[in-house]
C-alpha cells in the first residue's frame, strides 16, 4: 500500500503504514509538503499548506523551514508564501539525462513528428500512472496542451492501456483493481470492458481512445519492447478530435505508430 493518498477533497494525506517497518513517517510528510506545491503550481502560504496537506501545524512548520534552509523552497519576504525553488530542476534534468529508453527513443519520436506533423510522446508507466518523459508538439493547434512530468491514470489513457496489455496479467489486474474515476463522459471505467479493451489490444498491438482522457482528443498508442519483450515504454500521437476521425486515425497514424515502436525496439535490442 502507498503511504501517500488523496481523500476526497483532493489534499495529500499520510495513512500510517503498520505493515512497513522500513518506512520514515516524516520523510514521507515531507514529501507530502513537497507534492501539494507542485499541484498547486503557485506560492502557498503555510496556512494553506496545513490545509492542503493535512499536517499538523508545527509538523509543516518545520517541515517548511527545513526545505527552505536546504535550497529547495523559496519564502517570499513579503507574503511569506512558499514556493518550489529551481534547486528542484537538478532531479528532473538528471532522471531524464539518464532514461536509456528516452535516449534511443527521441530521434524515432522526431521523426515520426516531422512526418505526422501531429503531438508525438514518449510515455512511461509508474505505478497507476502514465508519465509524459518526451513531447514533440504539433505544428497545429491543439485541444490539450501538457508538458514533460505530466500524470494521467493509466487505465484510461492510450498509453496506458498499450502498456498493460503487454503486461504479466497480476500486474496488470493491479493497476486496473485500483479505483476508477471517469475524466470524461466517455471514460470507460467498467472491469470487465476494460479486460475485454486490453485483449483486443493485444490482439492489435495498439490501441485508440477517443476522448476518455480529454475532451476532443484522440489518442494512439503502441508499446514499446525490449529485447526480453518487456514494456519500457509507449508512443503516442495525440490528435484533435475536430481534425480527425476515429477511422482516420486508424487508418493514418496506428501504421505509424507501430512502426516508430518497433524502430525504437530494435536499437533497444
């Protein structure tokens, strides 16, 4: 069990983890401190820290003080609000100065964006979720606009789905057992549907979701393998609905798509 949840209001909290001897309290706190200045992507003052958080007072207190003497929070001397300093750009640069994946991946995702001329990424899974690791946008306006670091659930996101369909099946049944909520009215949160959307993208090697993550956007995605035909990764295009169909999409970008992730599979290899 992850430490580190939401409640209903959408603030962090730390559940008591009884069944982990190894695990600090107040290491994970203080990433809690850390996670809702990142999701609030603005200064926050230590009140609303508290509130957001949900830790006590003196906990976020020293919490804050401690990331501020350490370079990673800013405190402005006027408003006294907290802020992520640029110190924490160092640990973004680096994971992914060191994805061997990203490394051998990026020339297939320009190429296939100069070709397609359409928003090609490189997805990764960690844990429930999908992460953005490289982006090469449209030349086209698009509906969504989300940049490198960016989080989405996996279960109802083309790259999520590649992914899990080539997945053991425990591992994958993990993530999909994890609670479900719809993003979209078209979001397919069903158990069953979803298993049965996983087997047909087996079957197919990719996968296209029309609008369950975002409205007016159309995804395809297929995974990436290594030599061991593990999943390392996923390529997506990500196009607007009003400019392509379903069928379109299918026909134009899924042949597409397959061939930048075999591409990509053989310099892994």
């Amino acid at each position: 069990m992850n430490p580190i949840s939401s409640n209903k209001s959408g603030a962090a909290t730390t559940a008591e983890p009884a069944a982990d001897r190894l695990f600090v309290l107040s290491v994970g706190k203080c990433f809690q401190l850390l996670e809702c200045l990142n999701a609030a992507q603005r200064p926050l003052t230590l009140t609303e820290l508290i509130q957001l958080s949900g830790l006590e007072k003196s906990a976020a207190q020293r919490f804050a003080h401690t990331l501020r003497e350490l370079g990673y929070l800013r405190q402005h001397a006027q408003t006294r609000a907290y802020s992520l300093s640029s110190r924490m750009l160092e640990f973004g640069h680096t994971v992914l100065a060191t994805d061997s994946v990203k490394e051998v991946a990026d020339p297939h995702l320009q190429r296939l964006n100069q070709h397609c001329r359409e928003t090609v990424n490189l997805m990764e899974l960690e844990g429930r979720e999908i992460v953005y690791v490289s982006r090469y946008p449209s030349i086209h306006p698009v509906s969504v606009n989300l940049h490198v670091g960016s989080r989405l659930p996996a279960f109802c996101t083309a790259a999520g789905r590649a992914m899990l369909a080539f997945l053991p099946a425990r591992q994958a049944q993990s993530v999909l057992a994890a609670p479900r909520q719809a993003m979209t009215p078209y979001t397919v949160t069903d158990l069953h549907e979803l298993q049965a959307l996983l087997e047909q993208v087996h079957r197919d090697g990719y996968v296209i979701n029309n609008q369950e993550a975002f409205i007016g956007d159309i995804s395809v995605a297929a995974p990436i393998l290594n030599a061991d035909r593990e999943v390392v990764g996923a390529v997506n295009i990500a196009v607007p609905s009003p400019r392509w169909s379903i069928d379109k999409a299918r026909e134009e970008l899924a042949p597409q798509v397959l061939d930048c992730a075999r591409a990509i599979r053989r310099d892994l290899a």
